[in-house]
DNA sequence: TGGTCAATAT
DNA sequence: GATATTGACC
C-alpha cells in the first residue's frame, strides 16, 4: 500500500503552482468547479494541457448544463456535492487508472480513503478555501484521516496538537445575514436572543456566541438607524445607508402598506407604514427600532426536469467517457441527459422545454432563438419592463458560466466586482447581444460584461407549457427578465419580484398583467437564470443604461406620477411594493400566487430597490478570497465584489453558496454552509462604499 | 446558563 | 474604521 499523499490548495493558480513545482508528481486533480478567478473547469483545460492528469471536478451544481458542460471540457469526473467519501475514492482510483490505461477494479471493500491502494503518489485537491468542503460531515472525516495536509499547516497543526487552534473567524456573509434575518423575522426582534437565534439558524460550527455579536451589531446598526432617521428627503441619511445593515434590511424595512406580503410585519407596524409620496402614502422614517426584516433564504433549486435532486448527503457522480474507458459506477445521470454530449447542447439544456416549444433545437438561447418574439412578448406585456427584474451578477463565481464562457448562471454568485449588465446569449459562451441591445418599450439594456465571460442562459419556465398563447415560451418577459446576482447584503436578490414560484395553478408566466399587479405576475423559478452581462469594459455604459431603464421603468409604468425627482429618491428606493410575491410564497406559504394587487406600480420601486441592493451588495467585500480578480476590476473598485442587482433567480446551489433546501424556518442542512473552521460561501458583509455613494448620486442627477 | 455590553483583536 | 471575538457582568 502506497500511503495516499494529497495536497490541498486554495485555488486553480496555486493548484497549477503546485503541480507546476511537482514537477509532475499528481497523479491527479480534483476541484471545486466554481471558485473565484479560474474555475474548475479553466483549471481542468488548464491541467490537461499542461499536465496531462485526470481532473474530477467537484460541485454542488447539479445542473445538467453545468456537468455536461464539465464533461464536455475533459474532466474525468463530475462530482455532486456532498460527495460521498467512497465515490471520492473509487471515482479517483478510476480516475488515475485511466490515465494509466489500467482497468480499475472496483473493491467496495475499500471503503475509505486511508484503504486506498494503488500507485498513486499524490492527489492535489483545489478546493477554495473558503468553499465549504462539500463533503458530508462522515466525508470529512474520512477524508481528513486518509490525507495528509501539505499546505494548510493551521490544519495540520489543529489535527496533531491538542491545543486547539483559534477560534475561525465567522464571516457574515449575505447569506449568512440573511438566514439571521430570518430567524430574527421569525422570531421577532424582541424575542430574539442569541440562542434562539442560532436554533433557528440552524448553522453548524455557528455558535451562539457569534450569534450574538451579530446580533449585537445588528440592534446597534438599528438603534443607529432610529436616532437617525432613516430616509429623509433626498437625502438618504448616506451613513446609514452606506451601512452593510442598512443595504441589508433596505428592503425590508419599507413595503407597501398595501400589500400583506408579509404576514409577520403585523407584528411590526411601523413597517407597514411605508412611504410612498408619489401615491400619497407616507414615508415613515424609522422610528423605532424595530426594523422589520425580512431576508429569506435562497430558494431552492429545483432542477426538476432533468438532474435528479440530490441534496444533501448524497453525491452524484458523472463520468466522462471521453476520459474513461467505462463508467464505474451506474451513473444517476439520466441517460438521456448522459447522453447529451454535445457541446451545443449544453448551452441549451437548461431551457429545454423552451426549446422544444419553440422548435428550437439546440445551441442557442431563447434571445437568440428568437429575439423578436421576445420583443413581441414585452410589447405584449402590458407590463413595463420593471427594472427590478433585471439582475446583474457580478460574480464570477457565480454561476458555472464564470470565465468559461459556459454555462448557467443559475448560481447567484457571488460576489465578484464583475458587474455586468447586458445579456448574454449563447451556447458556448458567446457574448451575444453585447452593445446595449435593448426591447423596445421596456428596455433591457444589455451592456457589458466586465470580465464575465459566462453565459447566462434564458431559462425557460417550467409553467411555460400552460402559458397564454403568445407569451409563453420563454421564462421572462418585458416584466421578467432577470438576473440572478449574488445577494448583496440582504438584498433583494433573493427576493426579486422577478421570480416566482412554479405554481402550477397559476401558469400565465408571461401573460399580460394587469400593471398593478405586474408585480405579482408569477414566474416559475425553475431552471431560471435570465441574465444580464456586460463585456469587458463597458462596465459603466451597461450600469447607466440600466440606470436609464430604471427611470423609463418608471416613467412608464406610472404614468400619473410626476417625473422622478430628487426628492423621490425615497419612494424609488422603497416606495412602492417591493412585492415579492416569490418568496412570499415559498418561503411563508402563506399567500397564494394570486397576491393582492396593489395600486401601486411595482415597476416604479422595485428597480430602485433593486439598484439598492447594488448598494447594499456593493458593500460587500470578498475578503482577500481572489486577489487574482481583481486584476480584472475598474480601478478603484477593486475592493468592491458584489455588485448585487438582485433577481436571486437561481436557487443556490454553488459551491461558494449554502444551499437552503427550505426557503422558511428550520433550514435544512446547507449543503455547503458547512462552519467548521467556517466556510462562507460568499462575499463577507463589510462596507466598501464606494459604489454605494456613485450610484447615489447618479440616481439623483441622472433624470 | 444565557444575554448584553464593552474591551480587545483582526 | 469596521467588524468579529472575547470577557465581564448581570
């Protein structure tokens, strides 16, 4: 027995660093696919090219897209996180077999790790390394007996010395704070203590002292936020909403008094006293500190049509047969899926349905298939575009399209400065329609992709089939199209109004709304990561066109309102519904698809809230996660990482994500929110302002 | 024991 | 400076 040797990195740079400095001593690679700077896939290319050893590529993105896509590139082996520990182990003795030709036989008796036997001399795994380990917690602990740490001496340290090591650091991350808004909401803010904080939270390695201090802040942030007065006038008191907590909870602490969305803000009145100057409501500053909140948590991704739902504790393997000679292990891939390995169809899976329904075979986004009919829905729509629909990503973690130029953007990223605001339309990672395409009438601007190379697909509705004639098909309309982005800091993303829940009594996804209840227009959130990218340096272009369709949005869809002034800066922010009927419906239950309408057009609020949330998320650091990113960043934002335009569209599922299996209360075990030494799957909540303030004032000059 | 506050650390 | 951790006190 040849004593199993592995090497774990941080990232692909230090990934291919060491195996570069090896000099070819791995044996072979195994990544997370979705990690800041080069991804899994970049570093598999990477590795293959240079190396010329199996990479089995790792991630809790189950997307057929995504792991054919995977495939496609050459790696050995697609790993669904959580992985089981033994898949680990036979999928890389079959793995390194292959690459030596050499038939693999399959002991189950092996089990784990430390029985491994082979030739193998070392296995170099790229796991970000604030990237949960995806691997469930017998996974783990498997794993972290049978290797030998080279890199992490902290580790290595708190394994052999029984001192234990420091305390790691928790790091609020949105979604982290977004699951502590929740508990709070639903436990109500007197009520909420420490520990029942962390019993709703439900976060393992989190402690209730952590908890607490987060708490701690919280209640001064809202105490701050009382004395102050929040919104006043135009001028939004900028310190408080400079504030992480103030992007946070900007959303939440005004709704529409109109609308019920939130059955629990009974508890807090003053929430439901929002402003809204335009529509003779009152704008309440805060004037107490009970601050309604109201974050939920990723919803779910429901691959439904295709990948089999694998949650948590189980794993899922994909072999590439073009790297191995045979599949080992009976594959859950679907074979017809399995079977799908064209390149051209990758791009297209997630929208299969919608493809099939337009005749559409392969290849191309429904933008692509057919952009006029697109364009006939959002004329068609009676819905202004709302601009709260339209999601910027900037991570490039995000989605599995990341630098790949792939796939879906299924993922609400993460946190990365690549603020892009156009749309891509591809298979392959094109940049289509970069150059501020845009609807007529309502307007999605397309922009540009700063450093995103992904593709972000159309995705189709699940509810698409029962669509009214003329404005089915695609998933989005003039009122739906949108993004998914990273959550900002308790921003909207998870909330946007854009997305809904696939309810399969309500199936008029796209059909025309009556304006006051466009808002409420259901969406499935299936399979949904309509998005907005921008290109390369046309970062600013693309924002300030969304910026314009923020102001057309409104203008259209309020006719009677007087143009936007300064003064409403307010009422854009958080004048009228911020509806969000979505996670209202998933994560409450408590309303049906059918929300009360409201007189008060979403379209006007709901982009500001969602540029807010740029605000917010822009807030949000990347703490020293991707030094490599920010080569890519405008000068001066290189500390800025999540530009968050909410339209958490996709259910969250990355490997820099925590995965809520159940939107509302008692979480399901994340899949990847794994705290022990605390991983964080996405940006920490800290407060770079700089976006905040520019955007600011640029919602208040630019008329 | 648990919550809160404040000092300290990062 | 902001935020997380730790300790003290109730």
């Amino acid at each position: 027995m040849i004593e199993l040797s592995i090497v774990t990195v941080k990232n692909s740079l230090d990934a291919l660093a060491t195996l570069r400095s090896a000099n070819e001593a791995f044996e072979l690679v195994v990544t997370d696919l979705h990690m800041p700077g080069m991804n899994g896939l970049e570093l598999q290319k990477q590795v293959k090219e240079e190396f010329k050893i199996p990479v089995i590529i790792m991630s809790s993105d189950d997307k057929e897209s995504v792991v054919l896509k995977s495939l496609e590139s050459g790696a050995a082996f697609y790993m669904v996180k959580p992985v089981n520990p033994d898949d680990l182990h036979n999928v890389w003795q079959y793995a390194v077999a292959s690459k030596k030709g050499k038939e693999v036989v399959i002991d189950q008796e092996m089990g784990s790790a430390e029985g491994v036997t082979s030739s193998i001399d070392k296995l170099i795994v790229c796991e970000d390394a604030n990237s949960s380990s995806s691997v469930n917690e017998e996974g783990s602990q498997k794993k972290k007996r049978g290797r030998k740490r080279v890199r992490d001496h902290q580790d290595q340290k708190e394994e052999n010395d029984p001192v234990p090591a420091k305390k790691a650091k928790v790091v609020w991350t949105n979604t982290l704070h977004n699951r502590f808004l929740q508990a709070v909401s639903h436990i109500s803010l007197e009520k909420a203590v420490p520990k029942k904080i962390l019993e709703f939270m439900n976060v393992p390695g989190l402690t209730r002292e952590n908890v607490a201090s987060h708490l701690q802040k919280y209640r001064m942030f809202l105490k701050k936020v009382a004395e102050k007065g929040f919104w006043t006038s135009r001028n939004v008191s900028e310190r408080v909403l400079r504030s992480s907590f103030a992007y946070g909870y900007a959303n939440s602490m005004f709704q529409n008094p109109q609308q019920e969305y939130w059955p629990f803000l009974r508890q807090q009145p003053f929430m439901r006293s929002s402003f809204q100057p335009g529509y003779g409501g009152t704008f309440c500053g805060l004037g107490s500190s009970r601050c309604g909140l109201l974050r939920f948590p990723n919803q779910e991704a429901s691959s439904s049509n295709s990948v089999p739902q694998l949650r948590y504790g189980q794993s899922s393997l994909f072999c590439n047969p073009t790297s191995l000679q045979r599949p080992m292990f009976s594959n859950p891939y679907p074979l017809h899926l399995a079977n799908r390995s064209t390149f051209n169809n990758t791009g297209m899976n997630l929208f299969s349905n919608a493809a099939t329904t337009n005749g559409v075979t392969s290849g191309t986004s429904p933008m692509q298939m057919n952009p006029e009919q697109n364009q006939a829905n959002l004329q068609n729509n009676a819905t202004p575009f709302k601009f709260g629909t339209i999601g910027i990503d900037s991570s490039n973690y995000s989605s599995g399209a990341s630098n790949m130029g792939t796939i879906n953007s299924s993922y609400p990223s993460l946190n990365q400065n690549n603020n892009y605001a156009g749309i891509r339309l591809t298979s392959e990672g094109e940049l289509i329609g970069t150059g501020l395409k845009r609807f007529s009438g309502n307007e999605l601007s397309s922009g540009s992709n700063n450093g995103f190379n992904g593709l972000i697909n159309w995705t189709h509705n699940n509810n698409l089939n029962n669509a009214p004639p003329g404005n089915e098909k695609f998933g989005f309309s003039g009122a739906q199209v949108a993004g998914f982005s990273s959550t900002g800091f308790g921003s909207a993303s998870q909330f946007s109004p854009t997305f809904f829940p696939a309810n399969p009594e309500n199936t008029s996804v796209l059909a025309p709304m009556p304006q006051q209840t466009s808002a409420l227009a259901p969406l499935s959130q299936q399979h949904t990561s309509t998005g907005l990218a921008n290109t390369e340096g046309e970062n600013d272009n693309a924002f300030h066109n969304l910026m314009n369709n923020a102001s057309n949005f409104c203008s259209i869809s309020d006719n009677n309102q007087q143009d936007l002034g300064e003064g409403d800066l307010g009422e854009l922010l958080f004048g009228s519904t911020y509806a969000t009927p979505y996670q209202e419906q998933n994560v409450e239950g408590f309303l049906n698809v059918n929300l009360p309408s409201s007189p008060y057009p979403a379209e006007v609020s709901s982009p500001v809230n969602e540029l807010l949330n740029a605000e917010f998320s822009s807030a949000c650091t990347i703490a020293d996660k991707t030094p490599e990113q920010s080569s890519s960043q405008p000068q001066g934002r290189e500390e800025t990482v999540n530009f968050d335009f909410g339209g958490h569209v996709s259910p969250v599922r990355d490997d820099y994500y925590p995965s809520f299996e159940q939107p509302q209360c008692s979480y399901v075990e994340p899949v990847n929110s794994e705290l022990s030494g605390i991983h964080l799957e996405e940006a920490p909540i800290s407060g770079n302002e700089v976006w905040g303030e520019e955007y600011l004032n640029f919602l208040l000059t630019d008329e």
